[in-house]
C-alpha cells in the first residue's frame, strides 16, 4: 500500500509539472501574437490643437519597430544620468589648506594630549579627513549604440501604444489654459507626464513653449535633443506632425 501511494504522488507531481508547462507556451504565444500584431500594425492616432482625433499615422518602421534592448536601454539611461553629475564638490585635506605649520604647544609639561599642526581635521579650520574630491563622472557611448537605445525605447512606447501625434500644434494660442485642455482631452488623464516632441527651438515656436511650460507634469522637447532617458521617464509621448517626419528623415 505505501509504494501505490508514492507511485500516484509522483504521477501527480508529473501531471501537474507538465500542466504547468503548457499554460506557459499557451501564454508566451499569445503574448508573442499580441505584440507581433502590434507591432505590424505601427500607427498612432492623431489629434488637430483643440484635441479631436483625425485618424493615424504610419510610423517609421526602423524608429518605432525596432528591437527592444533592455540590457541597452539600462546603459544609455545609466550614461546620460552620469552625464548630468557637476562632480564640482571639493574638500582640502590638512595638507592643502593654507595654516602655520608650527607646533601648538610643547609636547611634554602641559598635562594635555600632544599634537602638532593645527591643520589636523580634529581642530576647527583644519584640514577635512575623507572629504568629497572634484572628479569627472562623464561617459561615453558610441553614437550607433546611442542611436539604437533611442530606437528601443521609441519601439516600446509604440508597442505599450502610448504614443500620440499632434496635428497644427504650431498655431495654438500661447496660454497654459488651452494647451492643458488639448492634454487632458488626449490623455484623458487630469495629470498626466507628458513629453511633448516638437520640430523646432523656442525661437520658432514659441507659443507653443509659452504654452506648456507652466504645466508641471510636461516637458517640452526637441526631437533633436531627444533621448533614451526623457523617452523612459514619461507615460505619455506627443509627437508634433513634424517631429516624427524629422526622426524619419534622420534614417
């Protein structure tokens, strides 16, 4: 009787492993499908200035159906937050502070600890022991590997479907109130993180600018400044018309 039990505990054991087996190639193909679909279809819907959806557009294949890198995205975001260090901190040690160097007091007769200089870091106005030192904490990435990450990102925000292309933006009105209307009706989120991509500096758009910069949850961008990192750290991506023909045309 005990070795028919431990013979249908192992049966059981078996059956359940290669249950489990199943479910998991049952849903990694389903996943797989899903993003496939997504990925062919490569459009995202477009909006005029006061919000209202006018279709899709087509995508770029090569900016937006890329190759998804974790492993790379981590190292550009991991580059350009080095990048951004000042490294400007600077303590001087005892032996570079400017201080007499003769000795405090005698070294026997007066009951008290002997020391020396009194640019030791114990003493007030002495030196600092372990201090932060300037450093430069830049890296650098090749450009096709830079290129590449920023690919990968804009492909995984085209897949999750959270890229939406905005139509004759550069008419709208400069006031906050109007553009953070046409946000909220896009989004449908009261604050929403939204990187705006626009095709211009400032000097030619600058109602647009004038526009969003009070938003708190915003920022607005230039495609050509665009990277790996500002692409990860908001939900939301909106693209002005002209932004996207510029990243297509950079090919």
């Amino acid at each position: 009787m005990p070795d028919k039990k431990i013979a249908n505990s192992k049966k059981q054991i078996v059956n359940s492993k290669t249950k489990g087996t199943v479910r998991v190639r049952k849903t990694a193909v389903q996943t797989s499908a899903k993003t496939a679909a997504v990925q062919g279809s490569l459009s995202a819907p477009v909006y005029d200035a006061r919000g209202a959806k006018h279709g899709a557009l087509s995508l770029p294949k090569e900016v937006f159906g890329a190759k998804i890198n974790n492993a790379l995205m981590a190292q550009a975001v991991r580059v350009y937050l080095a990048n951004q260090r000042q490294g400007n901190a600077h303590t001087k040690s005892r032996g570079e502070i400017t201080l007499t160097t003769a000795k405090w007091y005698r070294q026997k007769g007066t009951g008290r600890a002997r020391h020396g200089a009194k640019s030791a870091p114990i003493f007030v106005g002495g030196g600092v022991a372990h201090g932060p030192r300037k450093r430069d904490f830049s890296l650098s990435l090749p450009q096709k590997m830079r290129k590449a990450a920023l690919y990968s990102a804009l492909s995984l925000k085209a897949s999750a479907g959270e890229i939406k292309v905005l139509s004759g933006l550069s008419k709208i009105e400069p006031k906050t109130k109007i553009m953070a209307g046409v946000i909220k009706k896009i989004t449908d989120e009261e604050k929403a993180k939204v990187l705006l991509i626009t095709s211009a500096f400032p000097k030619e758009l600058g109602n647009v600018y004038r526009a969003g910069r009070n938003i708190g949850n915003m920022e607005i961008l230039n495609a050509k400044l665009l990277n790996t990192y500002e692409v990860l750290k908001y939900k939301n991506l909106i693209f002005m018309k002209e932004s996207i023909e510029f990243l297509g045309g950079k090919l």
